[in-house]
C-alpha cells in the first residue's frame, strides 16, 4: 500500500501498458502507480520519466521484492503471461491480465488454478466490456427489450500493418488473437453462451513479404458460430486496413436488434463545392476509442481488490477466448468446422 | 374532360413545369395530361415531344380554347403569374399556381378573388406540405408529442449560380422568393401561426458581375422573426453553395424537438485508406429530393377537384408567403425591422 | 408491338409483380403494358383493373396467343418458372424472369439453352444491380480506389414472418432463396468472381408453429464464404426480424472499404425531452427502398430488347445464385462445407 | 511552485469549477493543483476532500497569501469576476477566468488594464475553442478549404431549467451570457471578425413562474448579425429544452460548408420491432461533451505561463464576448438593431 492506496505496477511498457499507467497514475480512485518494469532498460527507464515516477523495474521478478506494490497489470507480450501470473500469484499479489490471455487453453488452467490457490484477484482485460455503449447494449439485452438473441455479428479491423513476429501463427495466434479476441469476448457476453462449433477462413491480402516463409499467416479473416444457447455468431478481422480503426457490433434479437460502433473520427463534417461530397475524419485507433472504457476498467480492478468481489470478466472469460482463437486457427489451417 | 379523367394543361416548361407534366402523364389517377404551354415555340414543341402528346400552345389563352382541359398548372415566371389565373379563372379552370404565387400581395389578393367568384379550385406549389418527412413533422407537432412549439428554423441553400434575370431584386423579388418562399410556408405550417414582424440581412457574396449595376442584389439572407403565437423563427437563404441543395427544419417546442433534412446524395459511404475519411456524395437537387412530395401534391390537387375539397395549401397561404418576401425584402433594403 | 412500344405482360400479379406492372404502364419509354396474367381469377381481373388496363389472363399460355406482346415478365412462384420461361421462349417472346431463376442448376441450364436456342433475351431480376448506391460502389471498385476486393459482408433481413409455403425447405428453398439471393448476387457482383466454398448455419428462432413438422425450416441463416478470386465472403439473413427491412452491404478492399445501407425510414429525428432519446422510423419495405432500382431494372430490360445487347444481369447470373442457395442448404442441412 | 510545478488555486467549487481542479489535480503537466477556495466552508472543504487534497479557502485573497500559488482558476458567478481578477492581478499571478468575463465592457478593460500592468497572463475561458472538432474546423477554414466566410450559424441549447437567480437579467445578463457566450464567441472566431450590428428576439416559454416578476426573463433567444468582415451570423439560445444539450455550427463558405456538432449520447442504436423505429440516446450535458476541451484548454493556459507567451483565447475576446451579450439584451428588451 502507498499511502493507503493499492500500489500498482505495470510489466510492460509499450502502448496499451502506458494507457493502464497513466490511468493508475491520475484516474483510479485508491490507486497509486508505484513502479513500470520492462525488460528494455531503455524503454523502463523512459517510460517511468515520462509518467513522472522514480521506480522502474527490469523485471516483474524485481518489482515483486517491493512490498508496496499490491497488485500487477501483465501487458508483456502473450507467450509471456503463463510465467509472469503465476509467479506474481505466488507473491499473493492481484493481476489484471491483458488480452488475449495465453497462447492455449492449459496455460489459462494453471493462470486460473494458480489464482484461486493464492486467494488473489485475476482479472482478464476485455475493456470492451467496460465501454458505455458496450454496457447499454448488454442491459438492453438484460431488459428483454430485444427478445431473444439470435445472432451477434461482430468486426474489428486494425489500421496498421501487422509487425513480422505477427506473421507465425503458431506464435503469435495471429490476427484472430490481437484483434478478434475482443470480438470473440463480446460475443460470449452478449450471446450469454459459449462457442459450440465454429468454422473460419483466412487469407493474406496486404503482406506479400511474409508469403513465402509464413504461408499461414492471414491479415483477414471471417467466421462463423454455433452457441450452446442456439444463437448463431458472425466474426471478421482485419489487419492493416488503413482506413479506420474498425470495430462494430450488431446484436439481432427477437424483438429488436441493437447497432454499436462509430466510425467518425471527431464530428467535423465538410462539404466540398468542387465535388459536391461530405466528407469526415474516421477512428483512428483503439487507444481514442476506448480511452474511458479503459479508465473504468482500471477503476473496477481496484474496486473488486478494495471490496473482495469478483472480477468483472473473469479467468474463465480469458480462457473461453483463447479456447475460440485456438479452435478458429485450428479451422483456417485444417480447413474444417471444429467441435469446442 | 378526357375518357372520363381530369385534362390538364401545363403552362410554362421549364424544369419544374416539366416535373409536373411528367407527373399528369403517369403519376395521378384520375388526370390526364392534355397539352403543355410555353411563349417559345421550339420549348413548346419540344416539351411535348419529350412527353409523347401531340397538343401544345405557345399561351394559356389558346389553351383554353380546348374545352378538354379541366385543369392548369401555371409555372410561368412569377410576374406573369396574376394575369393568367385571373384569365383562367374566368374561364372556370382549376389551378395550381407554383410559388411564389405573385409579386406582391395586391396581386395576390385579385388572384383569390378570382378564384372566389369563379368558383374554381386555387392551390400554390408548396410542395414541401407534401413530403412524407415534413409530413411526419406536421402529425407528430399535431400530437402535443413535442408540446408547443418555442421556435423553428429552417434553411434553404441551393446549389446553382442565380441567373441574371435575378439581379434586379425589384423584378425578382430575390432568393427570399426563388428559394426562401418555402422556408417561409414551412414556417408559418409548423408553428400554425402567422410572422409578426422580422429583420432581415442580404449580401452578394458569390455573384460579383452583379455588384457595381445591381448593388441590391443579395445571395445570401439571414432573418429573424416573431409570430403571432409567440414563437421564434429563423432562416438562412442561399443561391449558388455549390456543396449541395441544403434543405433543413429544426421545430423546437416545450417538449422535444424535430430535426427534418438529408445532406446524402445517395447511401454510399466511401472509406478512403490514404486520408483516413470517409466521403458520401451529397443530394445534388430539389428535383430529386422532393420527386414524391411533387407526385403527392398533384395528386392532393386532382383529389381536391374530384371530390370539392378545399386545397390542402391555399391562396392565402400564397399571399401570406409573399407578405413576407416582400417584407423581408424591405428590411434588408431599408435595414430595419419590419412589423407585418 | 403495341402504337411501336414493346408490349409485355406480367405474369404472376401479386406485390413485386405490380411493382412491374405499373412500371411497364408509366414509367419505361419504349413500352406498353398489354396484360397481366394470374391464374386465379379474382387476381387478375383485379389487378387490370386497379392498371386501368383492359387485358388479363389465367396463364401465360393464354397470352401467348396474343401476338401484341413481345416480352414477359415472369414473377410466379419459383417452381414453375422453368416451365413457363421454356414456353415463352418457344414462342421466341422476350422474358425477365424475377429471382430466385428457378429450384435448381438443372431448370437454369434449360432456361439459358432455351433462350439462347430461340434467340431471346432473359434477363434476371436482381433489381439492387440497378439501384443508384449499389452501382455508385461497383464503379467505385472497378475504378479501382478501394483497391483489391479482400472481403463482402452482405446481409439482407425482412421484416414480415415467413408464410407457411415456405416451412418445407424442399419445396421453398428458404430464407436463402427467398431473401438472400440478392446478397448472393451481390457478393458474385463485387468480387467480380465465383463461390469456391461454403459454410452456412440456419435456426428457427421465430416460426414455433413449425418445428414440429418441419424441423429443418430456419428463419435465421449466418453464411461464410470462398471465392475463386481468392476473397472472402460473409452473409446473414432472417426473415420476421419486424424492426425494419434491414439490407446493408461492406465491401473491403486493400485501399479502403465501401458502406452501403439504408435503416431510416424518412429524414425526421424527433427528439424527446422525457427520455433524453432521439427516434427516427427504420425502412419497412423493400419496396420502397427499390423502388428506383425496379424501374431502372425494367428500363434496362426494354432497352436490351431494342438495341439487341446483352441483359445486365443474365440467365448465368441466375443459375449461379441458384447453385449457391443450394449449396447454402445442403451446408446447412448436413451441417458440413460444400465446394462448389 | 510545488515541486518545480505551477501552482493553481481554484476560486468558485461548483461543476465547472471541479472540472478544472480535477484536471490540475491529474491531467495538465507541469501544473499542481495548491487549494481551491469557496465562500460556503462546507463547499470548500467537500471538494478539498473529493479531490484528496488538504488545503482549501473561503476566499481569494486568503489564498493570495500562499505563495506556492502561481495561477488562478477563476470560476465565480460572473459578478465577481471584476474585483476578483483585479485583486489576483495585483498580486502578480496568472488568471484562467471563466466564461462570460464580466457584466459589461467597462469591467472587461478594467480587467485587462490590471493584467497589463501587472505582466500576467489573463486567459478566459472559452472551451470550445479547444475542442477536437472546432480546432480542425478552424483549420479547414484557414486552409481556405471553403472559400471565404459567408455565414455562421451557431445554437446552444442547455437542457436544465434556469434557476430562478438568472430571472433578473439586469443581474445575470440571461442565457445570452450563460448559454450563448460560446456562441458568440465561436462566431467571432470562425468569422475572424468582429460584430458590427445585431437583432435579438427573446421569449420566456418554460419559465412560467418567472413571468410575473421577471417580464424581461427569456429562456429562449434568436439573432442576426452583421460581421465587420461582411460575413452574416445567426445563433439561437435555449435553456430548459430537456432533450439534450445541443450545440451545433455550420459554417458557410464560398467554396463549401462545415458542420459540427454531436446530438448522441453514445454510440448505441436500438431498433424496436414493435414500432420499427431506431432510438439512440442524446447528449446530457457539456461536461461530457467537452470533457477534452477543458482538459486542453487547462494545458493550454500552463503553457502559456510556462513559455511567456499569448493566451488563445484573451481578456479582449472576452471582452466582445460581454459587449455582444449586452447588446443583444439591449436589442431584446428594446425591440430595435444595435450596432456596435
């Protein structure tokens, strides 16, 4: 504790880290950033300068010799996640653990056995479902107001090329891992039900360089769904697209339907005379789109520490994620409708 | 009377002269399209040729020799609008005079007076009291939904250059009458009362040939106004925008508020990769824009001689749109408020 | 011929039938409606009237004998257009023949051989090929500024609840057929290539009264999709959704991406001060929404008639869909991907 | 300065004032939020505590004795704001003074002359001018992108009810100065000129219990303007609409138009089945609306102190603001065009 407030430390310093450390810095109520720890001394280094703060760390390992720090965001990259939770929830520290969770389902076991051994709060971060619009969606549902749902149709489309660790699937998971594991979340949430079988498509269409070495890799995908309830889903990804960053939701119930998304980038529209055309800037990043979303979910982390409550999307969450993103490469690779 | 329907007869064929006619021809059970007039010759001919009738008059007069047509639809230019209804009025010919209905509200009033003694049908070409959205507007006011009604705005931009005929404002009557008249109409519709009094502000700001011979000349108009019931007005005029034809009505009331209008072109949104924006292309024309309200409004015109029903707008609503063209002409002219 | 126009006669006189009916009467230059023919009776005679025309028959045999009409416009139920497109065109008459083309790839190939062995046009009746925003984007592609098509997402959702002939798959074909046809021409249109492969789930989530006799009936279908081009493709349909008639399309492509749809009903948003809400009313009809695009689709059929071009859209365009539509259903039904 | 930062003590503990606490207190770099200062103890000491901070006034000049104070948030009702800048002034720190500035012109320049003499910053507090979508509005502008400036149309209406201390105008100068500053304010921005006359129409519909001794009250306000630059402007004012709080502008060029504003609340569209209408939620208040244009708006005013230079928005654009205001009320309450 830091002056009665839950010390926190972020591991990993990149772009999605320092959103949770400016957050734990200013916007989250009992909350004190004690420390940021990478592995590229640089990169610690500038980023504790940059947040303003003295201690940066090379290591969760080190941070964990500091009794301050009650509790851990694990932003590293995936592959890493199984390690750093389980030797944090062996120090009984809690964790907020980004998305996508692990590279496979076992992995997430032991995250989860490792978190309920030591009594600590594992929290999975699907900020998505911290997001305004997000949230009146799922009470509308909650309220009846559209019936029974029957099918959730969900995209995300990244703007930026995908980085060459990306282009091993077997590593990396791939776009269906970096991008979708949101969708995929969204449509557990709103569907209230699990994947039963699902049947995906990929394909490379902007990175020609990574064709000959990584013929699996895919920038584009589109899927299908089955749920246990009944409810049939719908799901394309996309990296590099350009244009926007792409994310929308539509949720057909029985009694209504429900669109979510934006894709204006501010709300200037300008009319042209020349070509008789209106034309507006489109979302550039997550980071805009999902600034507040991010901010309450660092709230609700704390919160659930502070009051012993259940995290709001769960261990279980994480790994119902990674089973989907799992299955989904299984199906683009093996080219076949696979049974969860 | 041809094979039982309602023969019509449209004088002047210009563009909206021939937005009727086609409508007569095809659109409106119950009429028949008899013959259209225009002063010049080779429009006439070619008019009817475009149209598929083999009847044209070079003037109303020759026209109501032809004892088939029950019916006219004077789209004549404005100043010539008086003498033929009052000469087609004697006659006991039905009419649908386009807006605005005269020059000033004398010739209005004879206008009504012939159509009185006459006993023949008078209705003015507000066409917007004929679209299904101003429609809607009108039905949801009439149901208290939004209560009483504080304040309506309403703009009219319109693409084109004004020609030169336009110039002399004293001849013309300006954009308050060429675009404006509708605004005004809508106006006094929605807030079911009458101006009061109003200021207006003129300038010419794209129509520079037009400065030095004709300094009067405005192209762009803005002007206050207070109702009878209370209520505020706005509206803002233009000539030659460019960008599109820029149709919108806010109805403010005590209760909620109606927005009215549609920029797009078509449903087309382009999403540019390179800029990062997304473009759609804006309405280009009243013609489209209003196609069904002018369908409807020939119909509500047959449907009224038909069954002798009062037109749904009627010469008063002519005279009064005029009343304040002219009033607001007077403001802008002498810079002052006019009470009307 | 009828007066130099060619004269044509609608078979089958129910709500899309009319649609082309009162067309070919008003709003095609270069035709004349003749007849229309229905085998019920009342129907017919009805519908000549509400045409104001004096000609019906019970069948297109009938009208056959009648040597004033040159072109048929075929929209009886779907298993009897083989028969009755192959009569037609044995009599070397014209045809449009509404989509689906027919119940299988077998009846098309007899259609297309019938045409092309009597020398006549058929055309098919994918109206959304004419319509303004669908033909703004393919020429949007073809100009290349969205680069490659990478992916179609098409989905088309009605809002009224299926009709009881259409619970027997085998005999209706389903939602597929009945509402997805056009998002499968659609999609063959945007790519500019042909399905390879397909995967498609449907469900009953609305039509209870079914299930019991026919437990293969869905309401509600999610489909995705391979193409030769190598670009992916993905589809859902419903029908009984009430909310709106709900079709929207998203095409992306490597330089952008293209958004077309259409949920608002009219331009009016009312905006209520109790609930803080905006509203606006979503489209009910397809007929509505199309309108234009019938008329156009009609229009271009006369005028392949006259200048002796190839229809837009062609009997090869028909019998693909129909191919797909049944692949569609054996994926669903076996619940396995079909190569096509 | 505390630790190396500017400090800044906030005057006035209402909503606004927070806003401003809370974002020296996390979201402005190289700036400390010291104390706020509010003549209701109970009101000081609350926000003291919300914000985690220990130190809070009952006044100004109480905290002029702390001399880790280097900049003022001045954010009393508008009657103050004279005595309390001056008083600042003199002791030599910088002032953010909120909207509108003053009662009239005579205490603007006395504002101002204190802040010459004394060499500080005076910035005031027109938010918008650092919002997203108005600072790429002003760019497009300046980028000649439209052409010259014809006209600006500006609206602003809140939708809370006026409290009953704004019913004397003479007092609050009405929702000319609470609502329209902005307005005002944006309109001599966007224009890049000053007002040259203006005609003003208020009425007081939501207000009934104000009538009797408040005749001059207004809740509701239209006007007209001339520009120096011979633009044309229009604004409307509201306050109590409910619906939302609804701020928009078009402005229109001789080469094009912008529009801004932002009616939904988030980003939520619900379509009901039942009366096959879409409903999304409005905008509840300008604190959310321009959540980020204060928080720039605050940085802003640091940077200025740091860097010695110009505020953005200065005592003199306050200043014209107020002049405006007042006459406006002048043109109301008198029935006649003033000009400045």
């Amino acid at each position: 504790m830091i002056d009665g407030k839950i010390g926190v430390c972020v591991v990993g310093a990149g772009r999605a880290g320092m959103i949770h450390a400016v957050n734990f810095l200013k916007n989250v109520p009992g909350a004190a950033l004690a420390a940021v720890a990478d592995p590229v001394e640089e990169t610690a280094r500038a980023s504790a300068r940059e947040l303003g703060i003295e201690t940066y760390y090379l290591s969760h390992k080190q941070a964990l010799e500091n009794s301050d720090i009650d509790a851990y965001v694990v932003v590293s990259p995936t592959k890493f996640h199984v390690d750093i939770v389980k030797e944090i929830a062996a120090e009984k520290k809690h964790i907020l653990c980004e998305k996508p969770m692990a590279m496979n389902v076992d992995e997430c076991e032991e995250m989860i056995q490792a978190a309920e051994e030591n009594h600590i709060k594992l929290q999975i971060g699907f900020m998505r479902r911290f997001d305004e619009s997000f949230c009146h969606a799922k009470s509308v549902i909650e309220a009846g107001e559209i019936g029974d749902v029957v099918m959730v149709r969900s995209n995300t489309r990244g703007p930026s090329i995908p980085r060459p660790w990306m282009y091993d699937i077997k590593k990396s998971n791939g776009p269906l891992a970096e991008v979708n594991s949101h969708d995929i979340d969204t449509m557990r949430w709103f569907t209230g039900s699990e994947f039963k079988s699902l049947y995906a498509i990929g394909g490379n269409y902007r990175c020609p360089d990574a064709k000959a070495e990584f013929p699996d890799f895919y920038d584009n995908v589109v899927m299908t769904a089955s749920f246990e309830s009944g409810a049939q889903g719908m799901l394309d990804g996309a990296q590099g697209v350009g244009y926007a960053y792409d994310a929308k939701v539509e949720i057909l119930g029985t009694k209504g339907c429900i669109y979510l998304g934006n894709l204006k980038g501010d709300n200037t529209l300008i009319c042209h005379s020349d070509t008789r055309t209106g034309t507006y800037p489109l979302v550039e990043s997550w980071r805009g789109l999902f600034k507040d979303a991010y901010r309450r979910e660092d709230q609700a982390f704390i919160e659930c520490i502070l009051n012993d409550t259940e995290p709001k999307v769960t261990g279980l969450d994480g790994k119902m994620a990674v089973k989907v993103v799992n299955a989904g490469n299984i199906s683009i690779m093996e080219k076949r409708i696979v049974e969860l």
